[in-house]
C-alpha cells in the first residue's frame, strides 16, 4: 500500500473504528476480491463492533492499494460518506499499465474507467449470468463506434442494472469499443424538472475543468445541446449508461449521436428516437442453481447444506434475483428466519421483504405496483383483470377476447402493451400467441385486488356463458383447452356453486374434458371442490369422483373408450349410471349400440383407485411418507411419481438401463430409491429427479430396496438374487450390514442341488428395529442390531412371495404371491388373517399407506390399485366374497327370457346362476375341471381332476357316476340334443361317449394328443381337433373314424362348422387358418396372412364368411366361396384387444361380429369399424356365450367375474 494511503488509513482510524458496521462493507471487499471469507470469520469472531472494525483496519493496512479503493467504495455504498471524505486524500493512483495488473479479475484500468463514471460496483453477492453478459456485449460491439441504442429490458428486480455494469466490466470492450470512458445515470421516474437535474448533473460531470461554461444549462434543450458537445469533443467514443428509464420523452433528451446503453421495464420506450437499436430481453428466473448460489454466499453455508425452505424458497418466486437477494441480505442479519420468509412469501406478504441496502425501493410490493402505476387510466381494468389467472398458466388471446369483449387485434394491443412494460410475458407459439404473468406479478395482483376478486371471476364466466351460448366448445378452438382446464376454477372462485355442480355432475363434460386432457385433472377438481359439491348432494359427487378414479386407465387410453357405455357399467342408482342410460336411449334410437350389464349389482370393488402411468408392466409402487405422492416402476425401466389422490404425473425418469424392479420413498421424502435388474441402486432426489448416489455392490439383480422409518439415522436396505440383504448408511454411502439369507434354508439332500435363495422383497418394522425378508415361500423376520433371526413364516408349498410390507401401526403384514392374490398375516401369531383379491395378473408389490388403513398393489396388468383396508376388516362378508371367484369354464342355456349359467367356483362348488333374476343355486363340491347343461335344464354333468364324470338330475339332486373314468383330467363335457347321451374328452388323448341311461360305453381314440376340443355334428357324427394337428370325424355310435384330416403342422386351436354343414374351418398355431369341405381331404382354401397363432374361427349364420382372429389382436374377414381377404375389424390400425382374440360369433343377418380378448368388441363386418367396446374387470376372456337373437351374452374375465349383457332397445 502506498505509504500516503496508509498514512491516512492511520490518521483516521480512530473514528473508522469507532464508526463503521463490518458487516456490509466486508460483503462489498469480498465482492471486489480483496477479503477472503476465512477473513472475514475472523473478523465476525471479535466480540464487540469496535473490536470487529479495528481487526479489519489492521487486515486492510497489510494489503495493497485495491484494498485501500474497496474500503473507500464500500464506505461510499453503505453510506458512510463523512468517512469517505477523509480517505479521499489519501487514495493512490492507478494506471492501466498494460492491463494485466487484475484484482478479481477485473484490471486496474477498468476498475478506474468505472470508478470515475459512477458505475455502481458488484451486488454483495454476485453470481454470473454469462449467457446475457455476453449477449449485452456483443450487441454494444455492434455499435461499433457509431451511435445508437442497447436497450436491456425485462421486469421489476430481474437484474438489468447489475447486468448492465457487468457487461462493461471488460477490459479489451472498453479499450476496444469505448476508450472515451463509460458515464452512469441513474435516471429512474422523473417529471422535466427532475429530468433537468440529472442532464445538469451530467454535465458537470463531464466538464470539471468548465472549460465550456461556468453554469449549468438552464432548460432540458439548453441541456442537450450542451451535453451533445461535451460527448463530441471532450468524450468522443465513450458510452452513456441511462439505468431505469421509464418514459420515451426523457430519451430524447440524451438523442444527440451518442452511443447508449440503457435499462428499461418497457422495451418500447426507445421507439420515439432514431438511430439503431438492439434489444437484450432479461428473463425473470436465475434457475434454482444460480438462486440457491446467491442465498448460500449471503448466509456463508455450502449448497448441499441449505435447508429445505432455500429450496422452497427459489420455487415460490420463480428464481426472481431481486427476491432473492432481498431475502438473502435478510437472512444474512436474521439466519434462522428461514420459515419465516418463505411464509411471508407465500401468503403474499411483500411489505415485509424489505429494502436491502443496494435496491432503490422501500419494499418488494413497491417495485411491483410503480410499473403498473405507469400504464394508461384506459388500460389499468384491463391490467387488473389479469389477477384472476393462475401461475405458470399460458392464456390464448381468444380467453382474454371473450373477456374483454373486443376483436383478436384490439385484445393483442392491449396485451403487446403490457409485454413491452415487463408487466406481462407472451409466447409466440406458431400463430397462436399465449400470454402468462411471473408468479410474483400474480401475487401482486392477487394481493392487491384480492376484495374485486370473486367479481372478476364472476365477469369471466359470464363472458364465456354469453360467448359460448352461440360458439358451443370445439377441439380445434384455440381456447378449447383454456375453458376445459379452467372453468370450475372461474366457477368456484365466483362463489357460482350452482354453475359448477352442474357443470361438473355432467356426463357430457366429464366426457369432453377427459377426451383432451385425461382424468387426473377432472379427479383433482373433484377433490379440490368436494365442500362446494356436497354442498348439492355428496353421493352424487362420491358416484362420480369413484366412476372417474375407478376408469381412470380407461379413460387414458387411445381410442378413447365410449364413456356412455361406462357409465353403463355403474351401479343403477349412481347419478352416472341415470345420465349414461338417458343418453344411451336417446343414441339407441339413432342406431348406436350399449350394452346393459344386468347381474353386476352383485359386484364389488375394493379399488380406490387404477392408473396407467406405465408402457409395460408395473413391478412396484409406493406411497411418500405424507401420504401425497405414488411412485412406481417398471418393465419400461422408468421411475414415475405421481399424486396419491388424482394420478396426475409429477416426474419421470428414466432411471436405468434394465427393468427397474422396486422403488422406495426415504421417511423424510427427500428421496427414492430404486433397483433394477441392471445390479445397480440409484438414489434420487424426489422433487426434482436429479441423481444423488449410485450403489453397485450387489452381483445379481438387485430385487428390492426399502428405507428406514427413521429420518434420523437413514438406512436402506436392499435385496438381492445373490442372496445377500445388504443395509447402507445413506449419508455416509457405506455398507453397513450384510446377511446371508440362504444359510437359514435346509441344505438340498441331493449334495449336487445348489439351492436358489433369493431375496425378493424386504421391510422395516415401525420402530426400525426389525427387518422382514421374503425369499421363496418363506418370511423372515431378522433383528437389526444382531442380525438374528427372531421368526420365521411359511406362507405354503405352492406359492412364491412376489413382495411384503409391514403395517407402520401394528403387528400386520401383507403378501403378495404368485397366484394372483394378496394376502394378510400377523407377524406375532404367524397366522393368515384375510386373502384380497383383483389383478388381472402376476401382483409384484404391495405397500401399506402411511396410516396403514388401505394399501396399494400394482401388477403385469399394467395398473396400480388403491384398497381400502377398513373395507376388508369391518365387513368380514366383503374379505370372504371377495375370495370366491368363478373359474371361466362355464356352460350357458338361453331359454325363452331366461338366462341360465353353470359355473365352477374356486372353493370347488359347482353353482347354477339364474342370469336375471341373480340367484344362485350351490350343487355339489368337488374337484370340478368342467360342466355343461342339459338341452331342457334337467340334468348337469361335471369332469373333474382325476378323469371322474358324473350327472346331477336338478329336480331330486339324484346322481348318476360313469363307471369308466378317463385316465387324466376331464376338459370338456357335452350333451346331446337329446340329453340321453354325454360326451367327454380328456387329456389322455380320448372321447368318451356315454349312454348313461343305459350304461353303455363308445371311445373314440385315435388322436396322438390331447384332444383340444369337439362339436357334434348332425347324424350321431362327432368333429374333434387335436394338439396333434389332425382333425377327425367320428361316428359316435359305432365309434369309427369317417373322416381323418390332416389339417396343420401345429397344434389345431379351434374349428367351426358352417350353419349349413358342408364345411368345416380350422385354426392354428401356424398362423394359418383352413376352410374344408367334408367330401374332400385336401382344404379348399388356405388363409394366409396373419402374423400370430390364428386362435378362433367362426362361419356367418348364411355360411358365406369366415371371420379369423389371432394371438395379436387382428381379426380377418373372409369370402368363404373363393378364400379371398375381404377387410380387417381395427381401430385406426392399432391391436383391437390388447392380445389375443380368444372367441368369435356372427349376428344371425351377418352384419355385426363380437369378439372376445382382453375385453369385448362389437364390429361392423361391412365397414370393419368397431360399433362398441365392453370393458371387463378382468381381461383374458376365453370364451363369449352368444344368444341366438345375438341381444345377450355372458362371459367370466380372468378374476372370475361374471358378465351377463344385454342389448339395450
């Protein structure tokens, strides 16, 4: 330090120590880069101010002339003005040199050019946007010596001054562009006599010698002709910074060929002067990393330790630097006031964030409402209007059209207005043009108007209704998606309850609505609005919040399911089921077609909720600790989060490069886990989906990872295939446990039998103390600290555990196994409690709610259902009927108006259900394989298991036994017309024809293998098909072959007879079909062209067509006199049932198909166009039952539900 600057330092530092606060000006030192914040520690450790003052003294007198220039800057910016004074004397001269000499990175040279045009020195805290730096520089660059116009622009605490000092903060631009040197003003809102001021100021500025007048100028013209020849000839090639200009007038003020650069909130104010002009438009957000940068120098703490609220904080002003660094320099003074903020922030209370020492307005409110203060009287309603549109919501013109009553261009002016003022924000989209406000503008204007709220609101929809009254709602209307997204919203902040029930209780909207965007929004409005709701009828809101969650998976799905007909589908006294059925008369009349599912008052549904989040099969989902969010993985090696209440998606990731096995929530919600068949486990952050730790110490896939329930101390465990359970301490990413599951397995009497134990699932006990390990059929409960093993359960011998979880409140655990169900055991007792039922598949995870009343299963069905657990325990019938499902080898009788259907449950009880009136009859228990009814309903005959057949006369319950059984199990069982004669085959490859009256026996057996099916033909002649590919004709009564067909090279699926019983069709797993005549041994026509096992055939009722469809879903019409493919039954090409179409049956005129598959389908054969779809519980549909009228069907899905539809008329 030069010796005059220190001796100054010394002469004065008796009242710099007496006088001075260190802590702003060492923000002002650091920021230069002449203090360290090791140095600054040491200063903040002294006890009193003085002492604190007095150590910075004595730090700055061993430094160098810049440390000198900083303490003198800073003294200036905090105020301290009377002690500036008396260092002024003292500081040193610097020169440019060569430019090299830097502090900071900023040489000598610019740090004097900047010094003496007032340019304001660095925020406290500084970050660097280089991205906007740069941009600002290169269009100064383009100035080139010339004059014109960089205009920053961008709204209220966005950044512009500090941007606009940082692009001059360059050595080789100054030299370069302006070597005359750089002149700051602050302009700010002026009238002329203010304005006069600063030009006055200005120029004494720039003529300190006053070589060119002794006197300011007098008037603003004097002042700017003066000012004009000062930059000539005094100041050629330097630049004018004008920070804050709000009026066009005051510009023209400083038009006079200089070269400017300027910060405005309203980018349109240069367009009353001349000259070239360029514009660098300043986005409102830092980012949330360049936020949390700024809040971690403020408070001296490293990023990654932030609390949670910094975070919260960035997100609730959308990054806004002026926010920021308001709450920053807030928190530096108040360090645990963090809570305290984010509150104020968030209940809008900007008074409070109050003025910082570098800002120019009192409060965060101030700086917001001098900009909207400045608009024109004509335009401030239309401003005002804005306060009732939501954050980060994009409004098409066409919304603010109808609300103001004005034409597209009339509106865009208005608006354009508010955009070149920073007030508003447009996104020019393609033609279309959509305007959003920055969430603290919404605040603003929410906080301001908040008493004209409910009437603007109310203006909103009284628009839209006067609008809409003459232009009903469209897709392709720019506005359409607006209106659907918001108008219960207008509704309810309206206080128009009426309005909004009836908007929301009706089927049409609910079916437009969902069409365009999907039900998760429709569910959260449900749930958001419930007390307006009730209000009109709970039960009916209840009917349709449970029709929405319940088909939400439907409703998501492309083509869009008929919404009519699933609302049919609800219970009769549901409000959605009186709607769909008044609208389905209606549509009947004009030749729609609905179904009636007449039995399903005997259904119930355990389920809450179904979503469909994933491509592939669900693997695994769980709740977050606060009961809000579902995450889930998969098959499609995604992570999906989304919320608990309404299915609407918040994340997806993808989070591995093979199938993502399980996911886990941490007890603080911080985090998920998840694992994947890749061997790997990821830790990601929750809210955001970044990636925080990777593990890989696993040498099998890793099947299944679980937190601990205490945040404290967090632990994950994690299971493997290697038989390991494995447990890491998170924060440190250490391995702190590891046991062998396997050795708790007997070892293999064979000693050449390696054992495979692996670890498929685990779980915590609510006290973190214990740990529960499934692996093959088996639990295992295992003490923490020990590793000892404190019980062990056997689930049973023919099932394997796919996942479990422990209730966070008692001594429950749930299962779920390989059987499709799901199971509940108490741990203490080692006892099954209840058995669950209702996926469609494989059920690979299972996961309790944090208050352990309901739990969540998810399955290769592709859905995640919701259950409720009070439901199972409180009513005890609902547990045990929901356990009793129908096996789907059923026999159907339609007889005049009744519908009769025999069925075997999976408690062995064979039941005859009357199909309308519902009533059921129990006839026998045994181990029931297949049934059939007699023609007249007398008599019904059963196979079971071990190849028994028997016959139970329905009048006396009396049985007949046949005395010959079949060596394997019975798979299909008929009678004749007569129902003197019953006809069996088995899997041993034979078919038994029984006279059972007169005990007399015929077998027919020449098929290789087993026989897959038969159908009696006309004349005591018997068609059946085989494994074996052949298919034969039989006399039934002398048990001869007439006919042996060698169809296919594979296994024949199916056949069908025409009506007029000249031909014969077949189907197989050569992706081929066949159509025969029964004269000749060779096909009549080949029917090629499908590309999967072709499963079901069936002829028209005239015996003209053949219709085919296969194991992709693709069903074929075919001309059966020349083989030739006439059409394809699909929808816009895509599979028609999710998998296979398992059975087919023509209408009697031949002019409608229904098919069976993963649901039903209703086809125009002539058009190949689906007429409707019927939508089961359950899928995998093996068979339709079809009346001969073609008006009633019956089917059971794969979880054993019956179906039983009619058509409606």
């Amino acid at each position: 330090m030069d010796a005059k600057a220190r001796n100054c330092l010394l002469q004065h530092r008796e009242a710099l120590e007496r006088d001075i606060k260190t802590a702003y000006i060492m923000d002002h030192m650091i920021s230069d880069g002449v203090l360290t914040l090791l140095e600054e520690e040491k200063v903040k450790i002294e006890p009193t101010q003085q002492q604190r003052a007095a150590m910075l003294i004595k730090m700055i007198l061993q430094k160098d002339n810049y440390s000198y220039i900083s303490f003198y800057n800073a003294l200036l910016h905090e105020g301290y003005r009377d002690l500036a004074d008396r260092l002024r004397g003292g500081l040193p001269d610097v020169s440019s040199s060569n430019g090299k000499d830097s502090v900071g990175g900023i040489t000598s040279y610019v740090r004097t050019v900047l010094c003496e045009g007032g340019v304001p020195q660095r925020p406290v805290v500084f970050v660097t946007r280089k991205k906007l730096v740069n941009a600002i520089q290169q269009k100064l660059s383009k100035l080139n010596g010339e004059p014109g116009w960089v205009t920053i622009y961008g709204m209220a605490g966005c950044g512009k001054s500090v941007l606009a000092a940082e692009a001059i903060r360059d050595h080789s631009l100054l030299e370069g562009c302006f070597p005359g040197g750089v002149h700051w003003v602050s302009v700010g809102k002026q009238d002329k006599s203010g304005l006069l001021m600063k030009l006055q100021n200005l120029c004494t500025r720039l003529d300190q010698d006053g070589n060119f007048s002794q006197r300011p100028p007098l008037n603003i013209e004097e002042a700017k002709d003066r000012l004009r020849i000062l930059m000539l000839r005094k100041h050629p090639r330097s630049l004018l910074i004008l920070d804050d200009v709000w009026d066009p007038w005051v510009l023209k003020a400083f038009d006079n060929q200089c070269q400017i650069l300027l910060t405005t909130r309203d980018k349109s104010v240069t367009d009353s002067v001349m000259g070239p002009k360029y514009v660098v438009p300043v986005e409102s957000s830092l980012g949330k990393e360049k936020g949390l940068e700024i809040l971690s120098l403020f408070v001296n703490m490293k990023k990654a330790d932030l609390p949670e609220q910094a975070h919260s904080i960035i997100k609730e002003c959308k990054g806004s630097p002026l926010v920021v660094s308001l709450i920053g320099a807030l928190l530096r003074d108040f360090p645990n006031r963090w809570e305290y903020y984010l509150r104020q922030l968030q209940n809008k209370q900007f008074k409070r964030i109050r003025k910082s020492s570098f800002y120019d307005y009192e409060a965060l409110d101030e700086a917001m409402s001098i900009s909207v203060e400045m608009l024109r009287e004509d335009t401030k309603n239309y401003y005002t209007d804005l306060s009732i549109l939501q954050k980060d919501v994009k409004v098409p013109t066409k919304v603010l059209c109808i609300l103001w009553d004005l034409e597209t261009e009339e509106a865009e002016d208005i608006l354009q207005e508010f955009v070149n003022k920073s007030l508003l924000f447009c996104d020019r989209n393609g033609k279309s043009f959509r305007y959003y406000l920055h969430d603290l503008q919404v605040d603003f204007l929410t906080e301001k108007n908040r008493s004209q709220l409910q009437d603007l609101h109310k203006k909103m929809i009284t628009q839209f209704q006067r609008y809409h009254q003459l232009h009903p709602l469209s897709p392709d209307q720019e506005d359409c998606m607006y209106w659907y997204n918001f108008l219960a919203y207008h509704m309810a902040s309206a206080n128009m309850h009426k309005e909004l029930c009836a908007l929301m209780f009706s089927l049409d909207w609910i079916k437009a609505k969902t069409e365009l965007v999907g039900p998760a929004h429709l569910i959260h409005e449900f749930v958001e609005y419930r007390h307006i709701l009730d209000e009109k009828d709970c039960t009916v809101c209840e009917n349709f919040q449970e029709f929405l969650s319940l088909n939400g998976h439907l409703l998501g799905r492309q083509p869009f399911p008929n919404i009519v007909q699933l609302g049919l589908c609800e219970p009769e006294t549901s409000e959605v089921y009186q709607q769909a059925k008044l609208q389905a008369k209606q549509e009947v009349d004009n030749g729609t077609l609905y179904l009636e599912w007449i039995n399903k008052k005997n259904m119930k549904n355990l389920s809450r909720l179904v979503v469909r989040p994933h491509t592939d099969a669900v693997y695994h989902a769980c709740f977050s600790e606060d009961g809000q969010r579902i995450a889930s993985c998969g098959a499609d090696k995604t992570l999906q989060v989304f919320k608990a209440e309404t299915g609407e998606k918040l994340l997806e990731i993808k989070a591995h490069e093979d199938e993502v096995l399980c996911c886990a929530f941490s007890a603080d919600d911080r985090f998920i886990a998840t694992c994947s068949v890749d061997k790997q486990v990821k830790i990601w952050d929750s809210v955001t989906g970044e990636l925080v730790r990777t593990y890989d110490e696993h040498s099998e896939q890793v099947n299944c990872c679980h937190f601990t329930n205490n945040g404290h101390h967090l632990l994950l465990a994690t299971g493997s295939s290697d038989c390991f359970l494995k447990l890491w301490d998170v924060r440190s990413a250490n391995e702190r446990k590891s046991i062998n599951v396997k050795q708790h397995f007997p070892d293999s009497e064979d000693p050449q039998e390696d054992i495979e134990v692996i670890v498929k699932c685990c779980s915590w006990s609510a006290d973190g103390a214990r740990i529960m390990v499934a692996a093959k059929n088996k639990i295992f409960l295992f003490d923490i600290d020990s590793s000892g093993l404190l019980a062990e359960i056997p689930t049973g011998h023919h099932s394997t555990i796919q996942y479990c979880d422990f209730s966070p409140h008692n001594h429950l655990a749930v299962v779920t196994l390989s059987q499709y169900c799901v199971e509940l055991w108490n741990t203490d007792s080692c006892l099954k409690v209840a058995d669950c039922r209702g996926h469609l598949s494989w059920v690979h995870s299972v996961m309790f709610s944090p208050d352990g009343s309901s739990f969540l299963t998810s399955s290769d069905d592709q859905t995640i259902r919701f259950l409720y657990l009070k439901q199972v325990w409180e009513t005890k019938k609902v547990c045990k009927n929901s356990a009793v499902v129908l096996k789907q080898e059923v026999d159907v009788v339609f007889q005049e108006n009744e519908v009769m259907v025999l069925a075997v449950d999976n408690i062995k009880r064979l039941q005859l259900i009357n199909g309308k009136t519902g009533q059921i009859d129990y006839l026998t228990e045994a181990q029931v394989s297949c049934c059939c009814l007699s023609p007249q309903l007398q008599y019904v005959a059963f196979g079971d298991e071990d190849g028994a057949i028997e016959i139970l006369e329905l009048l006396n319950g009396r049985i007949f036994q046949s005395r010959i059984r079949h060596k394997k199990a019975v798979r299909h069982i008929q009678f004749t017309a007569d129902g003197k004669t019953l006809i069996s085959s088995s899997d041993d490859s034979t078919i038994q024809v029984w006279n059972w009256r007169s005990e007399e026996y015929v077998f027919l057996q020449a098929h290789q293998e087993t026989v897959k099916d038969f159908r009696l033909l006309k004349n005591s002649r018997l068609l059946s098909w085989s494994f074996d590919g052949t298919v034969k004709v039989w006399n039934i009564i002398t048990g001869r072959i007439e006919k042996d067909f060698v169809c296919h090279q594979d296994t024949v699926l199916s056949c069908d007879i025409s009506p007029d019983a000249t031909k014969f069709s077949s189907t197989s797993a050569d992706k081929t079909a066949k159509i025969w005549n029964f004269d000749l041994l060779f096909p009549l026509h080949e029917l090629s062209g499908h590309t999967g096992c072709v499963r079901c055939s069936v002829f028209s009722v005239d015996s003209t067509l053949l219709a085919t469809g296969d194991d992709n879903g693709e069903i074929r019409i075919w001309n059966v006199s020349n083989g030739e493919l006439l059409g394809l039954c699909s929808v816009e090409g895509a599979a028609t049932h999710g998998g296979w179409v398992t059975d087919l049956c023509f209408s009697p005129d031949s002019k409608m198909l229904v098919s069976s598959g993963a649901y039903l389908k209703w086809w125009n054969v002539v058009t190949g166009e689906s007429s409707q779809t019927f939508y089961t519980n359950g899928t995998n549909l093996k068979k339709i039952h079809v009346s001969p009228d073609f008006k009633t069907f019956v089917t059971v899905d794969n979880l054993g539900i019956l179906y039983i539809l009619q058509i409606l008329e």
